[in-house]
C-alpha cells in the first residue's frame, strides 16, 4: 500500500489550528508564507511517497549489518539519504550561514514526521544529525561551527549521540566515559557507549559524534559530565575527513524493529575529541540535541500512526467478511470504532506535536521566556504522546487486518514492531512524565495553568457554536487544573512521580480536546466537525479515570512490598 503525504491535513493544522499565523508573522520567519509553506511540504512529500516509502521493507528484510568490521546499511539507504540530503531536508532549520534553511521548526517537524511515515529506520539518521546541528549551533566553538556545520547541514557527514553505557541508561549521571585533555587543546575520550543509533554508514564520509564523558575533576553525577565532538575520521588541514580516530563499532544489537537502523556498541579508546560547550556543562549542551531529539520522536510516533492508518484503512476498503452495506469490512461497527479512534488520536497527537513546535518557534523568534516555558512544558506531552499513539494506533492497525495483521507480507506488524522503541529512547516515557510533573512544574504550575486558561477562554468563545462539545472540554480542562494544582502542593516528590504518566496522558487528552474544538469550529458541519464529535464524546472522558489515577498517590503503589510482588 503506497504512502499518501498528509499535506493538506498539515495545512489546516497550521492555518485553523496551531496559529502557525503568528510564526510567520515574526521578523524571523516572515518568509514562511502560506505558498512556501505548501511548496515545502509538497516537495517533502513527494520525496517520502516516491523515495522513502519504497525503502521501508529494505530495511526490515534486510537490515543493516557488520561485514569484517564494515557496516554495510540496507540496500537502497545510501540513495535514500543522498535525496534527504539533497532536497535540503537535513538542514531546514539549520542556520542559513551554513548552508541551513533557517526555516521554522514547525515545517522541520511536519517534514520530518512524514519522513517517519514512509521509513522510520532511515529517517533516524537525519533526526540525529539534526540535533547535533542544533547542539553544535548553540554550543560549539566558532571554528567547531565553521569546520562541521555545513558538512553536516549538507548531509555530507552525518552526526549522532552518545549518552548511553551499560550502567547508565536512565541515570546518565552514572556514565563512566573518561576525557583527559591532550596538550593541544583536544581531549583523548575512552570508554563504551551502547544503543548508539547509526553509530555508523556506508554513506556519508564522515560520521561525528556527540559523546558525553567525565574529565578528571568532573564531580560524580550529571554535574561533572562534559560534552566532546568526535569524529571517526579527524578532519585533516583543508578540513576534509583524513585519518581514522581510535574509535570503531564493536557489534550491532539485534532488535525487535527499525532493523535498518544499525544501534551500535561503540568503543573509543583514547579517540580525539573537542570539547563542546564548557567543561563540566554537557547535560546543558546535550539538553539542546535531547530536547530537538524529543520533538522529533514524537514526530516518529504520530509519522508512523499515519503509516499505519493509511495501511488499516486500505484493507478495510477491500476485506469482505460478514454482510455490510459495502460488502467490507469498513461498515462493522468494531471496524469503524478502530479507524475513527486512531484517526482521531492521530489528530490530536499531531496537534499537539504542532503546537509545541509553533511554542519553539516562537521562543526562538521572540526570545520571550513564556513561549520558552510553553515549549518546555509540551516537549514531554508531544513526546509522550505521539510515541504512545503511533504504538496503539500499529496495534489496532494489526487488528484491523485480522489475521494478515500478523503476517509480515502486509507491513503492519512492521509499523507496530519500529515504532515500539520510541516510547524507550529519548528518555522512556515514564521519565518523559516525572519531567512534566517536577521540573516542568518548578514555576508552581505558572506555565500549564496559562495554558488550560487559554483552553477555557476557547472553549467559552466555541459555547455559541457547539454548546455540548465546549463544555465537555470546558469541564475536562477544569479537571486537569483541579489535579495540575494538588500535584503542584505535593512536597513529596514521590507524590508526584506515582501519578505522573496518568496526569501527561490526561493533559494530552485535553488538549486533544481543545485541538478537536479548533478543528470543528474551522469546518462546521464537515468531516472534521465529526471526527471532533467521536473525540470529545467517546475519548475525552478517559481522562477521569486518568485524573483519579494521578491523584491516588505513592503509598498505594508501594502497599506490595517487592517479596509479595514475587509472591
Ligand atoms: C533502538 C535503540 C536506539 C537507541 N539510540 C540511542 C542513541 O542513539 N544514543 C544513546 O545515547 N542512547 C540510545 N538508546 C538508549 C536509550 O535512550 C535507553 O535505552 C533509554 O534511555 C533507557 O535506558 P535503559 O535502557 O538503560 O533502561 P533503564 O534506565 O534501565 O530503565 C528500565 C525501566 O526503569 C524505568 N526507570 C529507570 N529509572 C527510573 C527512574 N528514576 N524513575 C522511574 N522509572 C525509572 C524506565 O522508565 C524503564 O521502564 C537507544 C536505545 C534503543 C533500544
């Protein structure tokens, strides 16, 4: 089933939904009108239909591999990235005085997602190099900027990131990498890094990585952590890729999905490295890569509930089983309950992935610290979210399809077996909502209180309009700050953490809400109208049960004891 890029659903998003409007009414962004808006994401599409999506299978059949110590990636990637890189699809966002786009970030996202969709595996490789770019923009020197940004803004090197080792998944306080400064300036980094994701390829001359590790004074902790620049090839005097630096991929992890994404154990043994940002400051320069990185998984999630939606859909169309009007499958109630539901969440993940890139946007061009901390406070929800809708909506994608749904021949049980690991990179989902409830609520809930104010003030103005479904949110957003303001009174952190993944997923219910509201008062009487309909009636009510879940505190979740969890 070939993919089919949502352009115009983008298009509405950005004109009816997420006030793209007041991006492009900036100073920086002004050029982002709605003619290059469509131009772009025309383009962009027409990449991932015709060069992306015939990828997809490539890489799960044939997924990339280790030949005497070469990684050699599945057939077709290196075309596959030469056309990513080409369109200038790498470096959209990227800053123009490098070769970037300058474009806003609510464009990368939307190009990026339908990258997901056509082939989540290859479309890693871009995100990662992204957040390196954003991360060396911020970060690095201006001779480091000079030397590797408009390679990898071309898509000539490629870039990726080196958090995690054996002891220090979550805890990347606990890493134990080292850096000793040589006397030239550069450091000698040594130690292990697993999971690194295109850790390597056969397609770029050069592969840089972003490697967090621990100088010799460096404090235990994330506050001792420094972040270094290493490259596998040093760059020689004309700044070309030159001799090999002591670093190498020691195996690749055989996974559930994303086969054609290599996750390497890499190993650097004293390998040359620059140091990024200043000693002892990696988490915050690393924070820049993560918090672009979060963005973009959550772009994966909803990219690949797309995919599977589409694929759910066409089956549907054609399966005859039982007697129905149709002769198909698509007029069962069960079926119809399945593709509405994830077409709906698809919408309301994609929403809200929208809206907090419009927030970063917006923070970039205005500098204005309340879209900072908008931003901040949507980056766990969008990663959260759109991670947890792409894995539902691949499962009822496989269910949909009955029996074919376990078959491979269909794709299905590919979208739900790639997608799966976006709820664990990037920092899992469970760490995504402690985010939220702790540090995101440092303000004392400043930050998501003015939000639901504005969802109530929307839902006020739409009474007129659609009495039943603007108190449904009316009341749900009432809800959600009843919780927002006890969580924010808990002092036991522990509180806070035993409700946190039922309160971020409540918060994304509501907003879904607010985001359906929009879309119905944009397209009165239409299928959007509709679709709003199903939501707020049927999948907005979830977020009771959810609120009440949040507030039921720690001790009952500890009240087993880990012998009687054995038991
Ligand atoms: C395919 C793949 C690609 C990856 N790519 C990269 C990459 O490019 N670069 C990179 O650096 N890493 C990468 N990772 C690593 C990934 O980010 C980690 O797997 C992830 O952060 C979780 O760490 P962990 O696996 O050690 O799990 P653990 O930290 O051991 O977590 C196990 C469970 O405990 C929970 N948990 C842990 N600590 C806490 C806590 N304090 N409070 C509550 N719950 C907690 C977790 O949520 C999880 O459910 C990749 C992983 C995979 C599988």
């Amino acid at each position: 089933m070939p993919y089919r890029a949502p352009v115009q659903d983008y298009e509405f998003l950005f004109r009816h939904v997420v006030g793209f409007d007041r991006v492009a009414g900036t100073g920086r962004f002004e050029e982002a009108s709605p003619d290059l808006v469509s131009a772009i994401l025309t383009e962009a599409g027409k990449m991932c239909e015709e060069v992306m999506a015939p990828l997809q299978r490539n890489g799960d059949l044939h997924p990339a591999h280790l030949e005497n110590g070469v990684l050699r990636t599945s057939p077709g990637f290196a075309e596959g990235w030469r056309a990513i890189a080409e369109g200038g699809w790498i470096g959209m966002s990227g800053n123009p005085e490098y070769g970037g786009m300058g474009l806003p970030m609510t464009l990368t996202t939307s190009v990026n997602e339908m990258m997901s969709a056509a082939c989540l595996s290859l479309q890693l490789a871009p995100l990662m190099t992204q957040g390196q770019i954003e991360a060396l923009e911020h970060h690095a020197s201006a001779a480091l900027r000079d030397l590797y940004l408009p390679k990898l803004i071309s898509g000539e090197w490629a870039g990726t990131m080196n958090l995690t080792e054996p002891q220090a998944g979550s805890d990347v306080g606990a890493l134990s990498s080292k850096a000793v400064p040589n006397d030239d300036g550069t450091y000698a980094i040594t130690g292990q890094k697993i999971y690194i994701s295109w850790g390597d390829n056969d397609f770029t001359g050069n592969v840089c990585h972003l490697v967090l590790a621990r100088l010799p004074d460096g404090a235990p902790g994330t506050k001792g952590i420094s972040l270094f620049l290493v490259p596998k090839y040093l760059p020689d005097d004309a700044g070309n890729a030159g001799v090999a630096n002591s670093l190498k991929v020691v195996s690749l992890e055989h996974k559930m999905g994303l086969h054609g994404s290599p996750t390497c154990v890499m190993q650097y043994d004293g390998a040359t490295g620059w140091l990024v940002g200043k000693e002892h400051g990696g988490m915050a320069a690393m924070f820049t890569m993560m918090n672009n990185a979060r963005l973009g998984v959550g772009g994966q999630g909803v990219g690949v509930a797309e995919g599977a939606y589409q694929h759910a859909l066409a089956y549907a169309l054609e399966r005859k089983q039982g007697k129905t009007p149709s002769g198909t499958i698509i007029d069962h109630a069960d079926v119809r309950r399945m593709l509405t539901t994830m077409k709906a969440d698809l919408f309301a993940s994609r929403a809200i992935l929208l809206a907090c890139a419009v927030a970063i946007d917006m923070q970039t061009a205005t500098g204005d610290a309340d879209w900072a901390a908008r931003a901040a406070l949507l980056t766990p929800i969008a990663k959260t979210f759109g991670t947890e809708v792409g894995i539902e909506t691949a499962q009822t994608g496989v269910q949909v399809h009955g029996g074919m749904g376990f078959i491979e021949e269909t794709g299905a049980a590919q979208f739900y077996r790639d997608v799966r690991v976006t709820a664990i990179y990037e920092g899992t989902n469970g760490i995504q909502a402690m985010d939220l409830v702790a540090r995101k609520m440092m303000d004392g809930g400043e930050a998501a209180s003015r939000l639901l104010d504005e969802i109530e003030a929307h839902a006020e103005a739409a009474r007129a309009t659609f009495p039943e479904m603007a108190e449904a949110v009316w009341q749900a957003t009432e809800s959600l700050r009843e919780t927002t303001e006890w969580l924010v009174s808990q002092t036991d952190m522990n509180e806070r953490f035993a409700g946190a993944v039922p309160y971020l997923r409540a918060f994304a219910r509501v907003l879904g809400g607010h985001f359906h509201l929009a879309a119905a008062l944009a397209d009165r009487g239409g299928a959007r109208e509709k679709l709003a309909r199903f939501y707020i009636t049927r999948m907005l009510p979830e977020h009771v049960g959810l609120l009440e879940h949040a507030q039921s505190g720690a001790s009952g979740l500890f009240a087993l004891d880990a012998d009687e969890l054995s038991a």
